[in-house]
C-alpha cells in the first residue's frame, strides 16, 4: 500500500488568485490578481483531462490542448471565480468537482491569457 500512498504526494505547486478591479492613474478600468491567502503554493497534480463525449473530434483535440484537470486537497475558500497560476500559465476553473471521501477535489481549467 505504500506504492499508492507514494503516488497520492503532489508534487507540483499551484496558486489561486482573485481578481480585483480598480482603475488608471487616467481613469480607464485596470484588473489585476492577487493570491488567496492560505491558497497559495497549494500542493497539486496535474492529471489526464477527459475528453467530452459529443464535442466535434476536431473541437476535441483542441479543446484538450488547452484544458487541464488538477487534483489537490479541497479547503472551503476554493472557488470557480478565481484563476490558477501553474506551470507559469494562468487558468480560469470551469469546475470543482470534490470527493468527500478523502477531502480532495479534481478542478477542471482552461488556459486563459490574462
């Protein structure tokens, strides 16, 4: 049973930041994100994405390009309106899927640019 446990220690890191919207010097709107205290270098580990059942083929691939699936420990503050920074990408969260019964979820995210 250690082989498992072994397999189940992230070993990746991810930070989740909120968004908060402010304005210029001259007035026009300025966003910028700023991590979550207590959600920041969250240990985590990438894992395969599924791919939708009745997408296009073609939409598929690309789809799956740009869509990723992190497993990490679940804490109450993790919501879908903030943004992952991993691997030096910023993703925004489509889903948190938790499983109750070891407290950990997997959260579905899509690269954004921003």
């Amino acid at each position: 049973n250690s082989e498992e446990q072994k397999r189940m220690v992230p070993r990746e890191r991810i930070t989740f930041e909120k968004e908060t919207k402010g304005k210029n010097p001259n007035g026009s709107p300025r966003k910028s994100y700023d991590p979550i205290p207590g959600l920041s270098n969250v240990p985590a580990e990438r894992r395969k994405a599924q791919p939708n059942i009745g997408d296009g083929l073609n939409a598929k691939e690309e789809f799956i390009d740009m869509k990723i699936v992190l497993w990490c420990r679940f804490h109450q503050k993790m919501m879908e309106a903030f943004r992952i920074a991993y691997n030096n990408q910023f993703y925004r969260i489509i889903d948190i899927n938790r499983k109750y019964q070891d407290n950990s979820c997997l959260i579905t995210c899509i690269k954004s640019d921003t």
